[in-house]
DNA sequence: CTGCTAGCATA
DNA sequence: GTATGCTAGCAGA
C-alpha cells in the first residue's frame, strides 16, 4: 500500500527550538529550530520511504476555532523573536528540499493532517503522522498511525489504547474530560488521565458520562456537573477537523526536485558545513532523477583576440565545429541602434574568445579593424549550413543586420529553450546559468552600470570586457548542453520548440525588421484636437471644484472629491485610499457632474499621453516605420508581448480612441490586410471540453453568444433580447477567464446570486464545459501544469500556495491558460505559415504586427486578391479542431478601415 | 534618478 | 475572473 507522510510542522517548530541549545551562525542569528526541523526531515525520510508527502504549518492569525471560544490559544506566550527569525527560512529551506508544502489561511495544522488522512485512508493509501501533539492520536485508525520522529515513539490503534487507555475513537472525549491547559481548552477540574480513563471505561462514552453525571459522587462529580455547560465545546475544540473544503489530494503531494541552488544558499548562510559539503559531494541522493548535467570545465580558458593569427585559428574551428555558440556586444541595448563593439565565439564548453572590435575607452589597446573581422566573417555568418546557439538570437540578428549581415544558421536559442521548458522562469543568461549550471556569472550592470550613469560597451576595458563577453559564449553553449538533452525525452515539448518558437523566431524578428508605417501628421493633428479638448475640460473641472487642481493626480483628485465636495467613497485602493478609478467614477457620475468630466479627461490624457504624443517620437529616422520589439518569452501562455511601443493595446473600443488606428497606414500603392480568428478561445474551449451543444453552434455558424443567452434564458435565438445577449456574451469570456459568480456579478452589475443562477443555468446546458473546468483544476492540482492542444507546458506553481487566494488564483488560471496558450500557439503557426508562403511565392507582402488573434499585414495592390483568399486559407489549416476556424479579413488603406 | 502605485489600453 | 505594457504622479534617495 502507498505510504503518506505527513509532518505536523508547526509542532516540531517549537519542540526543535525549545529542545536544542541556543545555536547561531557566525552572522549570530539563530539557527536551532531550523537545524532542529531540517535535521527531523532528514531523519524521517531516510527511515520512512513515502510515496506521497507534506509538511504542514499552522496559519498565521485567528482560526474557526477562536470563533468558537475567544480564550482558545489566547493565553499561549508570543512567538519568541528567535524563532519568529527562523520561520521564513524554515519554509524555504523544507520547499527547496523538495517537501511540499502546506499551509492554509484559518485552519490549524491539526485539521490539514486529519483531512489529507482522511482522504487518503478512503483512497487505500496509508498514512504515517509525525507530530509531537498528543491531540493527534486521534486520528489513529486501521491505516493511519502516529509517530513522534523526536522520540521515535510509534503509536497503531492498540498502541493509542496501551497508552492512553481509551482506543483512539475517545481520544476527543478524553481530551474534553482532562482538558488542555497549554491551548486553554479547560476540563473537568481535578479530572485527570486517570479519573478520565475511570469515567470512559465505566460509561463508554462522554455521552453517557454526561447522562449519568448525578450519579458521580465526591468533589469531582461535582466538578463534572459544574462543567456540563461547556463539555460540549470543550469536544468541538479539541476534535479535529477531518472534512476541511479544497485541500490537494493526497496524491498530489509528491515529492518536488531539489533546488540546489536554494539549500546551498541557506546551508551556506547559516553555516550548515556538512550538508553544503553532501549538497556538493559527488554522489548526489538517489532520489534525484535529473540526469547530471555534462561535467562541469573544472577551469575556464578565455582569450581576447588581438591578432591576425589568433583570429585565423578561431575562424577555423568555427568553420568545423558541428555547433557554435555566439554572442555579440553592442553599443546599445535598442536592437536598431546598436553597433557592434566585440563578437564572442565558443566550441567547446570552458573554452571561448572574445573578439574586441569598437572599444574605444580610455587607454584602449590596438583591436582589429571592425569591418575587415566582420567581413571575414561574413561568409560564415551568413552561411546556414553553420549551426549556431544564442542567447535571445532575435537581438543579434538584428545587430547584424544593422552591419548588412544575414545571420543565417541559427539552430538553436537558450532564451526560447528555457521558455519551452519553463516559462513560468526568467529567462536572461545569468538566470539560466544560476538554475542550470549552477553558476554566477558577471552581470551586464557590474560592467556598465545602469541607470543614467551607465556607459556603452565600448567604454568598458577590454579586459573586463572580454572575461564577460567570452563567459556569456561559453555558458550558452553550456546550457544549451544543459537544455537541449531534456527535448529528447519530453517529445511535446520538443515539437514546441522545434515546430513553432524556433521558426516562429525567425518571423518575429522580419516583422520587427519590417516595421509598421505610422502618420505621424495625422497624429500630430489629432493630439492638437485631443489637448483643445483637454484644456476645455480642465477649466470646466476648476470651476467645478472651485479651484485648479492636477485632474491626473489621484491624490489631489480625491482631496477634491471626498473632501472639499463631500462626495461618498466608494471603493477604497489596495494602500487604503479612496479609489478614483473608471468604476467609481462612473457611478459617482449618476449623481454629480465633475466626475463625469473626468472620466473624459481621463480618456483622453490617455489617448495623448499614451499614443497621440508618444508613436510618433517611436517612428526610427533610418527607416521612417515604427518598429515594436515582440518578446517571445516572456508571456507564460505563449502568447507574444509587445513593448517600445506597445502595438497590441492600439485603442480600437470607443470612437475617439479607434481614430488612432488611422494613422496605422501603408505606403503609397499597398494597403493594410487585416486577418483576425473569429472567437478563437471560445472554439478552443468547445474543442478542448468536446461539449455536444457548444461543438453544435459552431458547426452550424452561429453567433456563439446569442445561441448561450437562448440556452441560459430558455427561449429560441430569435427572441433573444440585447440585454440577455450581454449577459451571455460575460458569461462566455467569465468562462475563459475561470469566472466565479462574484467577478461575474461584479461585471454585470448583479446580485451575485443572481449570477451564480445564471452560471448554474449555463452549466446545466453545457455539461461538458463544466466538467472541463474541473479538469483542468483536477490536472493542475495533479501535475502542478497545465497543457495546450499542442503540448505547450504552462506551470503553476501556485497552486501548491499556502495562501488561499493564490491556489484559486492559480486554479482560474489553469482554466484559462489552454484557452489563451492554444491560440497563442494556433497563431504562432499562422505566421510560420503565412511568411513561409510569402516567401516561396515571392510575394512583396508583409508581415507587420500580430496582436494575440490577429495578423496584420502590409499588402501592394498587385497582391491584394490573392492575399485575400489565401490568408484565410493559411490561418485555417493550420490545425484542425473539432470546431471550424474562421478568419475574418479586412483591406484598407489604414488600420482602422481594415477592420 | 529610481521604484512604486493607480489607472487604463489591448486580446 | 486570464494575459500583458505604459504613463503620470509621488516619495525617498
């Protein structure tokens, strides 16, 4: 039978620091509990091989049980300061060492443990208790048995029995009798063990002892008769609780990888010799099943090349090396901007050179001419058959281009390895260092600085230059050493990385080359129309409030609006102010005129601030084009992220903002092609939950929304009124978002029970989508990820929280995340596919923004037919669902008439 | 000058 | 209720 361990943390927590002598580290903070647990844990689990386990705390704060009776606990000293000091570092230290876990708002430890052995007794799993607390023997059952690791004392049933003399069943009813001074549960005065033992064996019960209380006799009986009252619950508080609401299932509670990293960190901190040296000794535990990364370079061999000669021979091995890693410094971060200032090159992991090329700091030496180097190189650059490994290739590649190089050869990225593998992680070198190699390394700010004193590359001495730069060659080469290997055995995560980052790569970075076209002057006109507007709003806002005052600033406004006008406070903000956002406003505008006026204010100043005024100061002077940089690694789902500037949030809701997407334009004689995939999560959820009725509306091209609002308000589609369409179209975006009926009433100005009727209804009409949701909270509860159609792996962690809140947040997450993560692959595809046909077919036509569900494209007129049909057609056989896809497209001479 | 909050733009 | 990035204001350097 599967074993369960389970350890009462918070009980060894005080009996480990009240144990052991006052230890301290040379730093002089004390570490005695933190030896004393991890010391525990260690013991534990090389006496008990356990197939699933958790160590359990007590939450901070009150529990149902000070509800029940205020003088639970209330008398129990403070947490003394020195142990207080080790509780973060205790968490952390059991966390790294591959222990779950948990730790639940409101509930003690006590009830964890009872539910998880519950749960796990009625799943055939046994259960081993390691606690210090009596209290718990009462769990003790035919699969359930109590350990106190401390005194290597092991209770069964008939052990439960021996000692105390009552079976674990009357355990509570003892506990009540006898009572717990040290939780200031009071009992019986002057009934003890054995007294209690006495009463339970004569009447059974401590029913029956209450029946029966008028025929104790003595001072005692008396006692018992006097304390009748609150018997009942002295029971309740000292009874565990065993049915406790949405815990992970036993079965959940596996162990986690170690993290190395962590424990040497903590293990060093608080001078722990011997473990460090067994974290570091060859012979890692056998638990851990990573295999060993390849065999660390016990010593590192960098050169800078100055010469001729030295630069031949590195150029040979480049040429005959199966893979080479390649790294380029710059002179600025701005991936259009930047020029090269030194190129490093590795073959062999430890070994690695650094080219410096642009130095010209103060005291430079004498490097070898730049384009002479880079046209020597050129050849290899640009030749495909050349494999090479980067770190975020996107950024070189366009340095490249920027010299008039075609980097070709790009077969690998550490940056998009680690997204595949995990993209809940950073991703830059020194983070992927750090978790795979172990390793620190030379930070880029170390060299440069940062912040408005940072200098270019080019000023940073070459020596310290070349140390960083050959280090970065050579660890990208290391991880991917590291990396590559993990594809082999996870087949779904290698078709992901093969077959749509890494080509997808090569796209994202055209679409960056490419740029997009932006009026500036249609711009500049409207922010002139916007600030008029502004301007006229603010004097109107300073009569109104009876002086000027800054409408942008939060505070002042609300100094005006609560204060000086007395108007009601709605909503506070997360520090406890009074909120002034859209909502409240909104409402206070029923009643009042300024809010009103600021809301306007607000949608404007956005307007200008964020787009009018800014997009045009983005347009590059070499090209005239705006171009986005697109981050392919940092959005956990898989979709892109756009920044400098953000293309994907161009206002296109209201009117006024829509006007912005006219300056979106295309040159003289093209037009702007715009392809969107119509309600693509929503045909995801009814592909991934397979529910007949929803599979139904799309076969038949319904309008999803109106078919949900027939379904939920029970008439047919043909009746169904705007209202009750909005309705359904919440309820459909709720559903990908994990709604819960409070968000859902939030977003509809409803009773929440009002719309948890309404979820109710939808649920009972579209069964398989509610089994769905629930899967996927079973699966990330499981697993800890979830994954899309295509295999894409997105984690979360937080499903394994402490903190209530966080698990749900976690669990609507992996709701959602399929959705989202299944689209953002879907387009990924879209766009290989796309650029690959362009391509072939010669097309002058363009890729130039993707925003989640939708490819823009710049289209000359020659090509505007057949883009037309075959986009469409490109986008749709991408994958096929069990729902159609359907791309919408629109032709314009700008963005706005495209759609 | 830097880091934070509040607020808001998109899918 | 999911996922982002950017701006202005503001407080503490």
């Amino acid at each position: 039978m599967p074993l369960l361990l389970l350890v009462d943390g918070s009980s060894y927590l005080y009996r480990a620091y009240h144990a052991l002598p006052d230890l301290r580290n040379p730093a002089g903070e004390p570490t005695g509990a933190l030896y004393g647990v991890l010391n525990m844990l260690r013991r534990l689990e090389s006496d008990h091989k356990a197939d699933y386990k958790a160590v359990v705390f007590d939450a901070k704060g009150k529990t149902f049980r000070d509800d029940w009776y205020p003088e639970y606990k209330a008398h129990r000293p403070a947490m003394p300061d020195d142990l207080r000091a080790q509780i973060e570092p205790i968490h952390a230290a059991i966390a790294a060492a591959g222990w779950p876990v948990l730790c639940v708002d409101g509930v003690e430890a006590d009830d964890v443990i009872g539910t998880l052995a519950t749960k796990a007794a009625t799943d055939g799993i046994d259960t081993l208790i390691s606690t210090g607390d009596k209290d718990l023997t009462q769990l003790v059952g035919p699969h359930v048995r109590w350990y106190n690791t401390m005194s290597e004392e092991m209770l069964d049933t008939a052990g439960v029995e021996a000692k105390f003399g009552v079976p674990p069943s009357l355990i509570v009813d003892y506990l009540a009798l006898v009572g717990d001074t040290v939780d200031g549960v009071p009992g019986v005065a002057k009934c003890g063990p054995k007294t209690a033992v006495k009463w339970l064996t004569q009447y059974g019960s401590l029913d029956a002892i209450v029946a029966n209380a008028d025929k104790i006799s003595g001072v005692v009986g008396q006692n018992l008769r006097d304390h009748l009252g609150f018997l009942p619950l002295g029971k309740k508080l000292v009874t565990v609780v065993c049915d406790l609401p949405d815990l992970p299932a036993p079965t959940a509670l596996t162990a986690r990888a170690r993290d190395r990293d962590t424990l040497r960190e903590l293990y060093t901190r608080y001078n722990f010799r011997t473990w460090t040296r067994e974290l570091d000794s060859d012979a890692p535990p056998a638990s851990e099943e990573a295999a060993a990364p390849p065999a660390a370079p016990s010593e590192v061999r960098y050169e800078t090349v100055f010469s001729w000669a030295a630069f031949d021979a590195w150029l040979k091995k480049i040429e005959t090396a199966p893979l080479t890693a390649l790294d380029t410094e710059t002179t600025s971060l701005d991936s259009f901007a930047a020029r090269i200032v030194g190129i490093s090159l590795s073959v062999t992991p430890g070994e690695a050179c650094y080219i410096p090329l642009a130095h010209n700091g103060p005291g430079v030496a004498e490097q070898l001419p730049r384009d002479e180097v880079l046209a020597k190189l050129k050849p290899w650059l640009e030749n495909a058959e050349r494999q090479k490994v980067l770190q975020n290739a996107k950024y070189d590649q366009h340095v490249f281009a920027n010299h008039a190089i075609a980097l070709a050869g790009i077969a690998h990225d550490t940056m998009l390895q680690s997204y595949v593998i995990e993209s809940d992680k950073g991703h830059d070198l020194g983070q992927l260092c750090s978790r795979h190699l172990g390793l620190a390394t030379i930070a880029y700010e170390d060299l440069c600085g940062k912040g408005a004193k940072q200098i270019g590359f080019d000023q940073v001495d070459i020596e310290r230059a070349a140390t960083y730069a050959a280090e970065d060659a050579d660890v990208t080469l290391r991880v991917h050493e590291v990396l590559h290997p993990q594809f082999a055995k996870e087949p779904g995560l290698s078709r992901i990385y093969h077959e749509i980052e890494l080509p997808a790569r090569q796209v994202i970075w055209q679409m960056e080359r490419t740029g997009i076209l932006i009026d500036g002057d249609t711009l500049a006109r409207q922010s002139h129309e916007i600030g008029q507007k502004i301007m006229a709003l603010e004097a109107q806002a300073y009569e109104l409030a009876g002086q000027p005052f800054n409408l942008a600033s939060p505070k002042q406004l609300g100094e005006i609006l609560f204060g000086k006008l007395g108007l009601p406070v709605k909503k506070k903000t997360a520090s406890g102010g009074a909120s002034t956002d859209e909502e409240v406003l909104s409402e206070l505008a029923l009643d009042y005129p300024l809010p009103k006026l600021l809301l306007e204010h607000r949608s404007l100043a956005k307007l200008k601030g964020t787009y009018t005024d800014k997009l045009p100061r983005m347009i590059n002077p070499d090209t005239g084009r705006v171009h986005t940089h697109f981050s392919q690694a940092s959005v956990v789902t898989g979709r892109l992220a756009s920044s400098e500037p953000n293309l994907q949030n161009i206002p296109v809701r209201t009117d006024e903002g829509r006007k912005i997407r006219t300056a979106f334009v295309a040159p003289e004689g093209s037009s702007i092609v715009s392809a969107d995939y119509s309600q693509i999560e929503l045909r995801i959820m009814a592909h991934l939950s397979g529910d007949a009725r929803l599979l139904d509306a799309f076969a038949h091209g319904e309008d999803v929304h109106r078919a949900t609002a027939a379904e939920i308000f029970g008439v047919t589609p043909l009746e169904v009124g705007p209202d009750q369409r909005r309705v359904a179209k919440s309820i459909n975006f709720g559903l990908i978002y994990g709604m819960s009926a409070f968000g859902l009433a939030r977003q509809l100005g409803l009773e929440r029970s009002a719309a948890q009727t309404y979820i109710d209804r939808y649920f009972a009409r579209y069964p398989g989508v509610a089994r769905y949701m629930e899967e996927a909270r079973a699966t990330v509860r499981e697993h800890g990820y979830v994954e899309t159609v295509f295999g894409r792996r997105l984690w979360l962690p937080e499903i394994r929280s402490s903190n209530g809140n966080r698990r749900q947040a976690a669990e609507r997450a992996a709701i959602n995340a399929p959705m989202q993560g299944t689209a953002a692959d879907l387009i990924k595809l879209a766009m290989i596919a796309v650029q690959g046909w362009l391509e072939q077919t010669a097309r002058q036509s363009k890729l130039v923004l993707q925003v989640h569900d939708e490819l823009v494209l710049e289209v000359p007129d020659a090509e505007l037919v057949e883009i037309r049909t075959q986009l469409p057609r490109l986008m749709t056989q991408v994958a096929q669902l069990k729902v159609p896809l359907v791309v919408e497209v629109g032709v314009g001479p700008n963005w706005e008439a495209a759609h």
